[in-house]
C-alpha cells in the first residue's frame, strides 16, 4: 500500500500502489498541480497533501510514502514535508523525502561499478546532477534569477527580449505610432497567446508574470522555431547550448567515470523529441567519445523513482508490489487519459452534462425591463433616475437573503480564524469584483494576499481585456481550485449571475471534492441544480435597465454582498475597534495620518497624549496602532 508522488514546477505526478486489494495490485494514477518547497507556505503544503488524499479515497490504505519534490535541500526541509506526510496519512510507516532530482536518478539504471548517473532535468527550471556512488555534483538549479540555464523559462525570457527588441528596431517613423507589434514578427504570436493587444500591455503582463507563466510561452517559442523564425531557432540553440555546457563540465569533473547513464527528464525533452536530440548532439560533441561512453535516456514518467528510493531507504529491494509495479510501469508514462487533469477521464460534454445546473425558464438578468423600453429616446435626466431607482430594489432582495449571507460570514471567520482562506471564483464582472474585494483586504485588514483572494475566468489578462470562451470551461476552473491547494480549511464562494457559468461550476464542484465550503451567490432563482453547493444566496433583482447587462443590479448587489463578507468576517477577528479599522496597513501618507488619528481616538480618554508623544510611538511600531495604543496606557498608567 506504497503511495509516490514525484513534484514539478508545472503539474506533479502521483502513484498508488495497493498489493492487497481485490482485484490485487489496484493501481491509481493521476496528475496534482504544481509543488515546489521552497515557494509553498505550510498551509499549501498541507492543502497538496490533502488533494492527493482526497483523490485517492480518504479512506484508501497508505503505509509507505515516498515523495520527490523541487526545492528540497536540506535535512530541515526533509523532516518538514516528512511530518506533514505523517499528519496526513497517521497510518504510515515509513517514508522517503527528497528532491525531485534523486527520483530522477532512481529510474536511471545502475551502472557498471567507476559509471556515472547524470539527470538533466529541463522544464520551468533547469538543473544537472551527477552521482559515481560516491560522491555527488550539482550544476546549475539555483531559481530563474540566477540560474535555470536552458529552461523554458530561460528560453521564453530571451525570446521575449529579442522579440521585443525586433520590434523596436524595425518599424519605421509612421509605424512608431502603432502599439502592436507586426503580423510577422515573433512577438505578435506570442502576444497571441497571452490574448493581448498591444506592447504597453506587454508590460504590464510582465510585471505580474509569475515564473510558470512565463515559462508557459516556451511552447509558442519552440513552434515559432519549427515554423522558421529565426529569432525562435536562436533563442533555444542559445538555451540548449549553455544547458549542454553545464552538462559537460559535470561529467568532465567525474574524470575517471568511463561509461554514463544520461537521463533527461521536463517537458522540453520528454515533450519535443527534436529539443532532445539537439541537446543529445551538443553533448557529444562536447565530450571524447573515445574515453566516455555515454547513453541517453528520455525520462517521460519519473514518479516510479519516489517509490524506488522509498524502497532503498527501507532495504526493501524486494517487495512485491514494487516488483509488479514496475512490471506495468515498463510500459512506460501514461496514456492519454490519465495524462488529462486531475477530473480523471471525464470531458468537458461529460462533466456539463454531470455538474451545470438546467434554467428553468429565462433567467431574469436576460428578461428585458418594462421600464426600460424607451431608453434610447429618455432624456439624460429621466434614465438617471430610472436607473437610481432600478439600483435601490437590490437592498430588499439582499434583506431577503439575511440568513444565508449570516451563516457565510460566520463560516468565513471561522475558516480565517484557523487559517484557512476566502477564495471568489467568477468571470467576467463577477471575477473583476471578487479580485477588487480581495486586494483591498491587505491595505484596510493588514492582511496576507493569499488569506483573500479572487479568481478570475481567463487568468489576470482578463481583469483588464475580456478573454473570449475563457468562462466555458469546467476543468479550468477545477484545475484553478487543484492549484491553489484548496482543502477542507477553505471557503469558496462562486458567483455566477445567470447561474450556469461553466467555471464557475467546475470550481465549485472541485472544492466539493477537496472538503471546502462552497456556497454560490446568484441572480437567477429559476435553476434547477444537479450538485448542491453547501450554501446558496439566489436573489430576484428583475430584468436589468441594459438588457442582460450584469455589471449594473448584478454587479451593484454582488458588490454589496461581497462587502459585507470581507468586512464583518474581519471584525469577527478582532480588526476593528468600536468602529475604527485598527489593524490598516499604511501604505501611503494618507493612511498613516488615518493610523495617528485612530490612536489618538482610541487613548482620547488618556489626557497627555498628544501627537508628538503619539507619532514617534507609532513609528517605532510600524504603524502597528495596537501596539502603539497598548504602550501609551501602559506609559500612562
């Protein structure tokens, strides 16, 4: 009952083992997102753990747990991610912990006795190590900033230089005025990919990029190449060529290792055969082929080497359910089927038809309004106050949703006041309102980014640009919930308000499964529902003024709602005094002289108090105004 879990920057890869089930040998395998020790908090650490487990069946028998993942180094971080194996399957008993690279090496056969293993791992990051059975050499994998030589990340950022930099030296006086890059340069299918328009745009994507992002466009690099671009071609003979380097000058310090097992695993090898094979000629050509004789290896499936190294930890070479598993495993990586994301086989036709609730009429935010039908010919005067009008029915309709919107704020601070986090799931306005509420969490609660956060269908691109079909899909809003280690500590609010968002339901339907509270806040009461979220707030705020138009009622009272879950759970946490926000982040002048002047509220009853005894106080806190407010009592008791 041998469980292995092999890490990536991009997806990681879990196996089941069960030599005792009925049928014997029950083998599970499946994709999880991304995990990297060294970027994970505890708390997503745990919410990885308790996917996986989730997935598996809580009640599936775990003894034996091996896992391999980026980001660990030292024996510290070793016993870190071993104690939470131990939390999270209380039954184990006996365990494997180490890098992503050892798993690597595990699959590599051994070789002859003075041979050499060498992994080159290319895919987000970028890494070779080498091992002669004793004694062990690193070369590269020190982060995108300092290293990661002949990554997708290295290869995509250099791409995007010169791509830009094309642009720039190109274009003539006249074009200089166009923000778009030219239909045949590299940045415009680049540009393409990430659905956006111009190079200020660009920029602002950059800015905001995250590592995996960026690496993202390495496969629109290597197909760019394929097509011809010259700059593509140069772009990744430059990354493999220095990724080649590293590799050489580790097998030349193993001076006496005359036979080496090379093994390439990450997506630039295991998924572009042609990416391989040049890598493959740059190293033979960079070693004596007289004294070093070197076999190449693509590694497609790793995850088999957790269990292996789980197995030589515990000098248990001959267990059976090993001994099986790699009888299968010769088969190699998965199908298609189980290469599909975690939601297993089903498509997106399958998971419609399983999880996306039937309208039972013609949802009301698409009715037209009676009130409106002579919009086009009001007077300026007439449509607003229609529309001041239209806007003041939401608040009875929110009343009527009172005990609902109770019970979700009582579940969020008691999810937050644990450690667990908000998440807002919606596209289009309604992921734009639920970012716009999280982000102002930090500045107004002093809270952490992630104790809030907001989702949107498309991604950051679509907070600023609508992205067309980005709200179609189920599984990416499932994989939206897998990758943020969503678990049973969280609560995910979906809002969707005609009520059939597809994304909307797959985030839904996935935190369900990871044990979150899901509630769904919608316009539309005509829904007949095949899943139960946990909790539902359904108004009835009649047709909008703009038919179909949700930014204006829907929207109003999304933000209204949204509002009051923020705020009121904060409180319930202790971040408000009477009723001044006493735990604000001041970020700006503004907010610092609101700080001085809500301790000096709060110690007005303390006669010597005076700004200048206050300000330095507060100063040498931080800004921390409860800290400040208990050191004047004390000053002045």
């Amino acid at each position: 009952m041998s469980l292995a879990i092999e890490c990536g920057a991009t997806s990681s890869s879990v196996l089941y083992i069960n030599s005792e089930a009925d049928p014997p040998l029950d083998i599970k395998r499946f994709k999880m997102g991304s995990a990297n020790f060294k970027i994970m908090s505890s708390v997503e650490l745990e919410g990885f753990c308790c996917n996986i487990r989730m997935k598996l069946g809580i009640h599936a028998p775990v003894t034996r747990v091996g896992i391999g993942m980026p980001g660990i180094i030292s024996v510290k971080d070793k016993l870190v991610v071993e104690d939470m194996v131990r939390k999270i399957w209380p039954k184990s008993t006996s365990w494997w912990v180490g890098s992503d690279v050892e798993t690597a090496m595990a699959c590599l056969s051994i070789p002859p006795k003075g041979g050499l293993k060498v992994i080159v791992i290319g895919g987000t990051g970028s890494n070779c190590f080498g091992s002669d059975g004793k004694s062990t050499i690193k070369i590269g994998g020190f982060g995108h900033l300092l290293g990661d030589r002949g990554s997708s990340y290295a290869i995509a950022l250099r791409a995007l230089r010169l791509a830009l930099r094309e642009s720039e030296h190109s274009v003539s006086l006249e074009e200089e005025k166009l923000t778009h890059p030219r239909p045949e340069s590299l940045l415009s299918p680049i540009m393409k990919r990430l659905n956006l328009d111009s190079i200020p745009d660009l920029v602002t994507w950059s800015t905001n990029a995250t590592k995996v992002e960026v690496a993202g466009l390495a496969q629109t690099v290597i197909e760019q190449s394929r097509g011809g671009n010259a700059l593509a071609q140069g772009a990744i003979a430059h990354g493999m060529s220095e990724l080649a380097e590293d590799c050489i000058a580790l097998i030349k310090k193993f001076s006496k290792s005359k036979i080496v097992e090379l093994g390439l695993t990450g997506s630039l090898f295991t998924k572009n055969d042609d990416i391989a094979d040049m890598f493959t000629k740059l190293v033979k050509n960079g070693i004596d082929s007289d004294s070093v004789n070197i076999t190449f290896t693509t590694l497609h499936e790793t995850v088999h080497g957790a269990l292996q190294c789980l197995n030589n930890n515990n000098n248990d070479d001959n267990n059976e359910d090993f001994a099986r598993m790699l009888i299968k495993m010769q088969k190699s990586c998965y199908d298609e089927e189980q290469d599909a994301p975690a939601s297993g086989a089903h498509t997106e036709v399958q998971l419609a038809e399983k999880i996306l609730p039937v309208y039972l009429g013609l949802p009301q935010t698409e009715c037209r309004n009676p009130n409106s039908m002579n919009l086009d010919t009001m007077s300026i005067g007439e449509a607003v106050d229609l529309m001041i009008s239209e806007e003041s029915k939401i608040y009875d309709a929110i009343a009527k949703q009172k005990p609902q919107i109770e019970i979700l704020i009582e579940k969020v601070s008691s999810a937050l006041k644990v450690g667990g986090r908000l998440f807002y799931v919606g596209a289009g306005t309604s992921g734009r309102l639920g970012i716009l509420d999280a982000t102002e969490c930090p500045p107004t609660f002093r809270t952490q980014p992630e104790m809030v956060q907001g989702i949107i269908a498309g991604g950051f691109s679509s907070v600023s640009k609508a992205k067309e079909g980005a709200e179609d899909s189920i599984i990416d809003g499932m994989d939206a919930i897998r990758e943020r280690f969503v678990s049973n500590n969280d609560v995910v609010v979906g809002i969707a308000a005609s009520g059939r968002t597809p994304f909307v339901w797959g985030a839904m339907y996935q935190a369900q499964l990871l044990g979150a509270f899901a509630t769904f806040l919608t316009f539309n009461v005509k829904l007949d529902m095949k899943i139960k979220p946990d909790l539902v707030i359904a108004m009835d705020l009649g047709p909008e003024i703009l038919t179909g138009s949700t930014r204006l009622k829907s929207g109003s009272a999304t933000k209204c709602v949204l509002n009051m879950l923020s705020t009121l759970a904060m409180v319930r946490m202790g971040k408000c005094f009477e009723n001044l926000m006493v735990d604000l982040n001041p970020a700006n002048q503004k907010l610092k002289q609101r700080a001085l002047r809500i301790v000096m509220l709060m110690t007005s009853n303390l006669g010597s108090v005076t700004e200048e005894v206050a300000r330095p106080i507060l100063i040498k806190n931080k800004y921390d105004i409860k800290t400040t407010v208990l050191e004047l009592r004390k000053l002045n008791s």
